[in-house]
C-alpha cells in the first residue's frame, strides 16, 4: 500500500514523476520533483533502508528522498538589456549591479530627468517551461510599494522626479520558485531649473526686480505728491482771487441795487413821460405818465398802428434826430407836436439818448417826454416837465425787470435826478446831475453843501420844503445853480415826496430839468405860475387816478398770469397726447440699435419719429420701416399736422399693408392733400419725410430701400471710414405748388453691412445759428459724423450734442430737432 513508483520522461530536463499503487491503480502524488538539469538518466535503484532511490545518468549519479522531495533550486536572474530614451547602456551579460544590497559601497546608476523611461529587460535562468517564467519590480523611496507577477520582462520606469530610488526586480519559474531580487541602485539628477543654484538667482533676480520697482513707486510718488503740492497751490491762490474778486462783484451788486431802488422810487412817482425802444425803433415799454397824458395803453397803440418811434414822430425833423441818434449813438432832443388819442395838440420836450452794452452796441433807445403844452400857448412857453420816468416793457413782466428797466432809463436821461431823505439831505444823484452841472455829488457838497436849503436859490424853499412834507404835494420850482464852468443854469425842480407804509414822508425826489430857453420868456412863465399853482388839485386827482390805474394793471396782469397757466397746462397735456403717438423706444431697442436725440423748438413739437415693424411670413425675417418728419411750422400747429402724418403713416403700414416707400411717400401726399382739403383751401402745409425700408438678409448684410420729400439720408460705410449722401427729390409732402411738376417720389436701394450707420434728421440741427452767427451747416455736421461714426450708439449721441451745444452756446433755438442714428 505505500509502494511509490517514480518514472521519468525521455527529456532529462523534464521532472520525476511519482505515482503511488492504491487498489490496483495509480495516483499521481505531484511531488514537486526538481528536473534534470543537465544530460539524462539511464538506471535507477529503491535503498528501503531510507527509501531514497538512486538514478545514475550521462552526467552522474542522483539520490533522491521523501525528506527532500519538496526541494527545489532558486534560479538566477539577470538583466538581458538596460537602455535610457534611445541610448542603450547595457547589453547581455554585463553586469550593473549585484544581487545583494549589503555590499559596503553603493553603486549608483545617475540618470538626468529628461533621459526617462528606463527600460531594462530582465531574464530568468530557469528552462523549464520558460513560458511560464513571471516577473516583477518594486521602487523603493520613501514609501514601499507591493507588486504583483507579471509574463512581461520588459519594465518601464517612468514619471519619477529628482532623488534616489532602489529598484528591486523579481523573478519566478514554472515551480513557482522566486530568485533572489535583482537590485538597481538609481540616481534621478534635478534638471537646471530645478536645482539650489536656480531657486537661488531666481529669488535673487526677484528681489532686485522689486528693489527697482519699489524705488520707481517711490520716485512716481514723491513726484505726483509734488505735482499735486503745486496744483493745490495755483488752486489756492485761484480761489483766492476769485474771493477778491466775488467780493468786488458783491459790493458792485449792492451798490447797483442800491441804485436800483432809489431809481424805481423816482420812476414810479415822475410826472414825466418815459418810453423804452428796443434797437429797432419798436415800443418795449412806456409809464403810467404816457397812458395819462396822451390817453393811450400798450395795447391802443398796437390797434392805431403806432408800432415803432418812427410811427408815433413821423415828421421829417423827428425821423432826422432820431435817425441820428441810432446812427452816431448820441442824445438827442427836440420840441414837436404831437396829437393825443382825443386828436388835441399837445406840446413836448423830447429827449432821446441811445443805451449801448460794453461792446458798444445799441441795445435799447430811451426817451423821455415833457408835456410843455401850457409854455407853447404862452409863445414858446416850453415848461419842460419831465415829471415821470418809465421803461417801455411787456405789462406781465416781473417787478425786477421792470426795475432794471428804470434804472435804465434814470442812468441814461439827460435830465438831473437826485433823491433826498426827509430832512433833505442829499443821498444820490445821476449821471444827468453831473451832465448838466458838470460836478459830482462829493465835488458839489464840497462846494455849496449837501442840504437842500444849502444848495437852493429859491428864497422861499423852507416854505416849500414845509409844504412838502407837511402837505405830502408835490412842488415845482424854478431856480438855478452855479456849475462848474461858472455858467448859470436855470432849471425847473420838480420836488415830489415818499410816503412809507405809515403814511410818513421818507424820501424827496427832486428833478431839475433845464430850461435855460425858457428863460427867455420869463415873463410869460410867471403869468403861468399861478396857473401852475391852481394845478395842484388836478395832480393829487392824477396821483389817484395813477393809483388806480396801478391796481388795474395789477388785476390785468395776474389775470394774465392765470390765463398764462391755464395755455402751458393745455400745452403740457398737448405734449403728452404727442408722445402717445410718437413709437415705442423699448419696441424700438429690440428692433435695432440707435439713438435718437429730439428737441422741439416749444412745449410741443413739429418734428416727428415713426417706426413700424414688419413681418415677412415667406422667411420669417422681421423688418422695419423707419421715418423721421419735418412738419411745416413748430409748436401748436406743427404738432397738429405731426399727429396727423403719424396717423396717416400707421393708416397706410399697418392697415393698407404698404411697405413701399416711395407708394407710402404717394399716399401720404394724397392723405395731406384729402384731410386738409388743399385743391379747395389753397392750404400749402406739408412735411419733409426720410424714410427707409430695412431688411436683413441672410449672409448678415442689411437691404435698405430709402425715399425722401426733400430730406436725404446719410451712410456711414466702416469699411473705408466715408460718409455717403443719397438726396431726396425737391417735392414735399402736401400742398398744391408741385402737382403741375409731375415730380414723383422714387426708392433708392443699397447694402450696407455690419457695422455702417445710417442718419435721418430734419433741417433744425444743420439751420440752427451759432455763436458766431452762421447756421452750423451741413459741412461741420458731416465733419462731426465722420469723427463719431465708429463709436458705439450712447457715445455718439453724447459726443454729438456736446459739440452741438458748444457750438451753438447761448444762441436761442429756433426750430425743431431731430436726429436717428441707425447702426447696422
């Protein structure tokens, strides 16, 4: 039952074979038999002693027993090739390393990074079913990694940064013998950018780098805080004299309101007549004496016809001094008769002097006119009253401009005006004062004093100071002064008193006008001075009647006012039913990119935009139709005809389906004529139209088809930088002079691609004046288009009505203004 029955095969080099007897039969023990390594076995002999067997062949003898029948022979292993990249750096049999790693001094394979893989082939020296043969390797660094066995002799190391690594390869036979590991000491060098030596300058290079930096920053600092140093400095001392100079400004404001006050006390309480013309001659303004004594307001003398200086003096000694005056820009006077509104005579002293601006310009002509009827029937009696002093001014005008407007008219009268407080000391005198006396108000209280009863001739002037004051009357005397030149004037005072809230005299305003002729005839002036005397009467029903005439004109004006409001509210809400009908921006962002720049003239606007977008349902591409309007005239009646072309446009789009331009150009005629009924009125209103058909297409190029009534479109081309021009033809819309021309409006069709712009705008931007004087003019709108067309839409629109309001700065607009930019 324990009979072992071993058996070779006719290769030495395969294994022994044991198989044990059981029952009749044989199992096979696999008994892991080491193989023949060399020849073959010819004998074999079973010692029972110690059962081992005995098997002499070619090469010896061997002995073989059930104590070591699991021993077997580690096989060897070696490195077959060794190469690095493409170089090879070992070859068969030549050895690297050894087997152990116990040996006293290490040997190591240096390798440069950018030499990896390492490839090395490995071989195991077991024959034995060599097919079976397994390997296996290991790096070891800092950490040890497990292995599996793999047929594949070839490793490939790769992937490894700069250090020392061992390499342990492995090996095992068809027994599943392990050899003892091969071990590959390598060295893996650090490239250039790796190593101390680069970190070291490269730490260096930037610390340098922002040694430099930082002594820059610092330079650039020390300089700009030595700029601003010096800004600060100008900019203080810029303040500083605009301090000084302020401060000036605001003594010189004072003292001319100062003025300005004393001045509307004498204008509001002369007797004199004052009217204002403007440089042309026509009436701006006349004073409460004008409507008394010659019995007409502002208004009669519009209905009359007496419109200008020219129209109220129409004789040819009048046209002459007043001609001259404009002319030589000299004073002016002269004694006429004129008619009153009841066609009776009345006799004047008129005085006219021109007021010029700085530039020395004629900006206003100041008349005043003294009623010396009562002189004239006395032959030559010529008592120059000059008792008011007015501006000719719009009624409705506020109570500071009409302030100004006496001052006006107090600085530049010929006549000597000065106002005293109520004990009649002298406060101020005008420029007459000086004119006709020849002396200033210091040099004059130099010489005679300050006081009236200093300064007065007249013996009885305590009595008629006390009737001044105590009687509140006004009092007209006659004396004369000393001036200058040594030369006795004779003049006629005019001495009228203030009263303040409490019915007390404030002030004295004393008018000295010269009647050096009428001295002539001085006796017949004091045949008259009683009558004069008799008069006092008649003034104090005058001032009375002056004071109603002032609450009149009170009531009139805030009724005025009132009805003033009422029109602006009207023509607040007119403005909002016009933008109901102007298109929707939003509608339009989403449309197109543009911008659009409208400034009517007025509250309402003559000038009109429309837009329409249209559905093409064969590709499914929306297009649009855009106009921009010119109607005749501006405010009311330009935003009435503007609504009705706004309607008439959506009528003909978007209910007739006409997408034409030049038929939709046809229709709208034909729609201005119809609802104005022009054939039967002779109604010439119409409208200037650009108008454009805008369509993409597929290829990302866009097909406009235009059509102008007398209104162009211009083409900003980006790929050459050029403005292009395409005129509309010479007819407008509406009216009846152009239908026996058969003028017809046309389409004209063009490209344009991404990027080009195009303009649609009515006359008011190209027609409005400048500072200069000129219209800002085609030429410099194009000029400005061309330096703005590149920009995107905001800033073009920005950049435009910059250099528009600079160009036209104070100058007043006068007509509506639009503009449509389109980018493409």
């Amino acid at each position: 039952d324990n009979t072992i029955i071993l058996a070779g095969l006719n290769k030495a080099t395969d294994p022994i074979l044991a198989f044990k007897i059981n029952y009749g039969g044989l199992t096979n023990l696999n008994y892991p038999f080491n193989a023949f390594q060399y020849g073959f076995f010819l004998a074999a002999k079973y010692n029972k002693s110690d059962e081992s067997v005995w098997l002499g062949g070619s090469e010896g003898i061997h002995r073989f027993t059930q104590a070591g029948k699991q021993a077997t022979k580690v096989p060897e292993l070696c490195i077959f090739s060794l190469k690095f990249s493409d170089s090879l750096l070992y070859f068969a049999n030549k050895r690297i390393n050894t087997h152990s790693s116990e040996s006293n001094e290490t040997k190591w394979l240096g390798v440069q990074t950018n030499q990896l893989p390492l490839i090395i082939n490995a071989s195991l020296l077991s024959h034995y079913n060599t097919e079976l043969n397994k390997y296996a390797y290991r790096i070891i660094s800092d950490d040890t990694l497990s292995f599996e066995y793999s047929k594949k002799s070839e490793i490939s190391i790769n992937n490894l940064s700069s250090g020392k690594y061992r390499i342990e390869i492995y090996g095992k036979n068809a027994l599943g013998t392990e050899s003892k590991p091969l071990i590959v000491n390598l060295r893996i060098l650090p490239a250039w950018y790796q190593t101390w030596w680069f970190y070291l300058s490269c730490t260096l290079l930037l610390l340098l780098l922002l040694r430099i930096a930082f002594t820059h920053y610092n330079k650039r600092i020390t300089r700009q805080n030595r700029k601003l140093e010096l800004i600060v400095k100008l900019r203080t001392r810029k303040i500083q004299l605009q301090n000084v100079e302020l401060s000036q400004k605001t003594q010189d404001l004072n003292h001319a309101i100062d003025e300005l006050k004393k001045l509307s006390i004498v204008a509001d309480n002369t007797g004199n007549m004052v009217v204002v013309f403007d440089k042309k001659g026509e009436f701006q303004w006349v004073n409460k004496s004008f409507t008394k004594i010659l019995q007409y307001n502002f208004t009669d003398l519009a209905q009359t016809g007496i419109k200008t200086i020219f129209d109220l003096f129409g004789e040819e000694e009048s046209t002459y001094k007043i001609t001259n005056c404009i002319k030589n820009l000299e004073s002016v006077a002269w004694e006429l008769p004129i008619l009153k509104k009841n066609n009776r005579k009345l006799w004047v002293h008129t005085a006219l002097s021109p007021v010029v601006n700085e530039m020395g310009t004629l900006i206003n002509l100041v008349m005043i006119i003294t009623d010396i009827s009562d002189l004239k029937e006395a032959e030559m009696q010529l008592l120059q009253k000059n008792e008011e002093i007015a501006l000719q001014a719009h009624a409705l005008e506020t109570s500071n401009h009409e302030l100004e407007k006496l001052s006006l008219a107090l600085r530049e009268t010929d006549n000597a005006v000065f106002i005293m407080n109520a004990e009649g000391y002298i406060e101020w005198v005008n420029e007459g004062f000086t004119g006709i006396y020849g002396y200033t108000l210091n040099e004059f209280a130099a010489k005679f004093g300050r006081n009236l009863f200093e300064v007065s001739t007249n013996p009885e002037i305590r009595a008629v100071y006390k009737k001044i004051v105590e009687d509140h009357e006004t009092v007209i005397y006659e004396s004369y002064i000393m001036s200058s030149q040594g030369e006795k004037i004779w003049v006629q005072t005019t001495i009228t008193p203030i009263k303040d809230l409490d019915g007390n005299v404030s002030n004295l305003i004393a008018i000295d006008s010269d009647i050096r002729k009428l001295k002539k005839a001085e006796h017949e002036i004091q045949e008259k001075s009683l009558q004069i005397f008799n008069q006092k009467e008649v003034l104090e029903l005058q001032n009375e009647e002056i004071l109603t005439q002032r609450d009149r004109l009170k009531e009139q004006k805030d009724e005025v006012e009132r009805r003033n409001r009422h029109i602006n509210a009207g023509l607040r809400y007119a403005r909002t039913i016009q933008k109901a009908f102007l298109p929707d921006k939003k509608q339009m962002q989403e449309a197109m990119d543009f911008f659009l720049i409208f400034r009517p003239k007025e509250i309402v606007s003559g000038d009109f935009y429309w837009f329409s977008p249209i559905r093409n349902t064969v590709d499914d591409i929306e297009s649009y139709i855009v106009a921009v309007v010119d109607c005749t005239g501006h405010g009311v009646p330009g935003a009435f005809m503007s609504m009705l072309g706004s309607r008439l446009l959506n009528e003909i789009v978007n209910d007739r389906k006409v997408t034409n331009p030049s038929t939709i150009l046809e229709l709208l005629d034909e729609g201005i004529n119809n609802q104005l009924k022009q054939q039967i009125t002779e109604n010439n209103d119409g409208m200037d139209v650009a108008l454009c058909f805008i369509k993409p297409t597929a290829d990302g190029t866009t097909q406009i088809i235009f059509s102008g009534a007398k209104r162009p479109i211009y083409i900003y081309r980006s790929e050459n930088d050029a403005i292009e021009v395409l005129k509309g033809v010479r007819r407008p819309i509406g009216g009846t002079q152009f239908i026996e021309y058969k003028i017809n409006f046309v389409n004209q069709e063009f490209i344009v691609k991404k990027g080009d712009m195009l303009y649609l705008l009515t006359d008011g931007f190209v027609d409005q004046l400048t500072m200069k004087g000129k219209k800002f003019g085609t030429k410099q709108f194009l000029q400005m288009l061309k330096q703005t067309a590149a920009e995107p839409v905001e800033v073009q629109k920005d950049k435009l009505e910059r250099k528009f309001n600079a160009a036209v700065g104070y100058q007043e607009q006068i007509d509506d203004i639009t503009l449509l930019g389109i980018r493409c």
